[in-house]
C-alpha cells in the first residue's frame, strides 16, 4: 500500500514516539481502502505525510513561553492574514504564550499531528475530522464556517475530451485521500448515476497531484484553490465542474483534547482574534490581495477576483451543525472507508462549553 508506506517512511524521519506511531497506524488503517492507489515518487515526503520534525508533546520556547501551534494557510484566506499581520502574537503575549504556524499538505496530515502534540490548531474540511475520529483521535471541534463548495473543483486537463462526469468512468482521478475532494468527487458521481468503483482513485497529496495532473498522469483532480487558479492561468487545466452545487458541508477549526482542558483561555483569544480578522476579509479585498499575493503565488488582481468565491466570518456550532457532521461520518461507513460507525458528538461540546470561548458576535448568528 502507498499511502502507508509513505507514512512508514515519514515515522522514521522524524523519530515519533510510540504514541504517536500508533495513532498513525490506526489513522492509516482508517484511510486504507481496496481504492486503487500511486507510487509516484516525491522529493517532499515528508511534507506531504505533513509529518512534523518535533512531535514531542512539550511546546515551550525560549523565553518561558509556551508555543500555541497553529496551522499555516496559504489560500485566500484570514488565517493566512492573520498569521501576515501579526495580531495573535500580540493578543496572546500576556498569556505567556508564542505563536506557530506550521504549514501541512493537507487536511488528514494535519489531524495526525493534532493528534501526535504537535499541533494545537488545524483547519480542515469535514472528511478529515471523521477519519481522525474513526482512528481514535479525541479532537474537538471549537468553531465552524459558512458552506462554501466555490473554492474546490474538479479539473481537467485544458485539452481534455471530458465534458462531463459520465465522461470519467474508468478514468484516473486525482484527489487527497479523507478530503473535502474527496466527498465532492462521491456527491458529483453519485449526481451522475456513478460511483468510485466506476473510476480509479489516486491517493495524493496536492504537492504531488499538482506534478501528476501537470504531466498528464491522472485524467482529472479534485483540489482547492489556489491550485485551481494557478493551473487555469498555466493553461495546464479547466474546471469540469466547481463545489458550488454539491457542497452541502462546512470547515472546521479543531483542537485536541488535551489542549482545550489545558488552555480554554488560548482558544478564545485565538477565536476573537481570527473573527475580527474575518471580518476585516470581508470588507478589504484590495488590501488582502495585497498582502497575501507572496504567499498564494498569485498577483493582486487576481486574488482580488477569486475574493468572491469565499464566505467571511466565523460560524457558532449548533445542533444542525452536528447532525450533518454524523450524516457524513455515516457516508463514509456505508462506502467502507472507515473501520467503524463514528460518534462524531464525542468531538463536540455542549452549547455552555462553548459560550465560555466563542466570540459573542459568532453566538448571535444562531
């Protein structure tokens, strides 16, 4: 199995503890299915497992303070501007802790460090969350956003015959294995009378889909942007068909267990700090293209079009929130991708845990 060698090789790079090796076991047994898989090879293994050089559950840095480990962003997004203008650092100074932002290839590379003590803060889609539970993970979910399928789509290549998805059957389809892409390449077969039998799945990372996508060895790929947008100005692809219409979930920002019954405080300077952020998003895309244009690889005038694709501002966590989450954990355990039926509710707090760190401006939007 590729995917698990691959994280064999990363353990041993980075000298993991047994602790975490065996949540990456279980984690990779959870992602393992009889779904066909790649062997290309990759100069950034390591990045791509999102395997981090200190696992070690101690955060301290110089000075007596403590690292809050954040994940970094590299899309059009707030996090990414509110790791470039600095903020955090500052709010959470008088709490003794230091901000760190770690950059991962995706969103199951984040949880397995989230769940190794090497990261307080990940953001993914909703796949990546069940996974991460289904392997053992005890995360929780502190904040949710709006749904939003605009930034993900399915390409192809600028040439390609395809014109539709009926048009993919048997074909080679490139995707993050427990990503939101792919759950949009289930719902867009399934709107097609397909399913994944009927094409071949290829488990990569988006460093490495990108180099197989753009030396024509998959048919298709289903990523986010700025991918999207850099392959449709490099003329290497075209959008099939983008998530608008199929997504029907949200991201999440979660943490780990541990960190939420140690640190609550952290969490809620982190959640009002990136709400105002969200908010000065929404109302700057001039500014934000800006200063987001060295990270994204994109000039200004484009990441200020691709600004109305996203949604700003966080939302509260609510009942119907949940019960969609248990409705995908159910998706995923009817195609047999996880090993079991998941409680995603143990991830979740009561409606009083999360007044305590929630923003008040996100609570009104209930």
């Amino acid at each position: 199995m590729w995917s698990l060698n691959k994280t064999f090789s990363a353990w041993q790079r980075s000298k993991i503890t047994r602790r975490s090796a065996l949540f990456c076991i279980g984690y990779s047994l959870a992602l393992s299915t009889s779904l066909a898989s790649c062997t290309a090879p990759s100069d950034n293994a390591a990045q791509s497992q999102g395997t981090s050089a200190n696992v070690s559950t101690a955060s301290n840095s110089g000075g007596g303070k403590q690292e809050f480990r954040v994940v970094r962003s590299k899309q059009l997004s707030s996090l990414a501007v509110l790791e470039q203008q600095g903020t955090l650092d500052k709010a959470l100074e008088p709490l003794g802790f230091t901000v760190k932002w770690t950059e991962f290839a995706a969103g199951p590379q984040q949880l397995e460090a989230l769940n190794a003590g090497s990261l307080d803060i990940a953001h993914t889609a909703e796949s990546p969350a069940i996974f991460a539970q289904a392997a053992g993970a005890p995360l929780v979910y502190v904040a949710t956003t709006h749904t939003n399928g605009k930034p993900v789509a399915l390409l192809v290549p600028k040439n390609s015959p395809v014109k539709s998805i009926a048009d993919l059957k048997g074909k080679r389809i490139a995707f993050q294995k427990a990503s939101i892409g792919h759950y949009l390449l289930v719902k867009a077969l399934e709107q097609a009378g397909l399913t994944l039998n009927d094409v071949e799945s290829v488990f990569l990372p988006p460093p490495e889909a990108n180099v197989a996508f753009s030396q024509g060895k998959v048919d298709a790929w289903f990523i986010w942007d700025p991918y999207i947008t850099r392959a449709e100005q490099s003329g290497a692809g075209r959008i099939l068909i983008d998530g608008e219409k199929l997504r029907d979930t949200r991201n999440f920002y979660t943490t780990s267990r541990k960190f939420y019954q140690a640190h609550p405080e952290v969490i809620k300077v982190f959640l009002e700090e990136l709400e105002k952020t969200e908010d000065w998003s929404r109302n700057h895309p001039k500014e934000m293209a800006q200063l987001l244009a060295p990270l994204t690889q994109l000039d200004p005038a484009t990441l200020e079009i691709m600004h109305g694709k996203y949604n700003y501002g966080l939302q509260p966590i609510t009942e119907a929130v949940i019960t969609k989450q248990e409705e995908v954990a159910g998706l995923w355990y009817s195609l047999k991708l996880i090993p079991k039926q998941v409680n995603v509710r143990d991830g979740f707090l009561t409606p009083e845990e999360y007044a305590k760190f929630t923003p008040q401006e996100v609570l009104a939007k209930k």
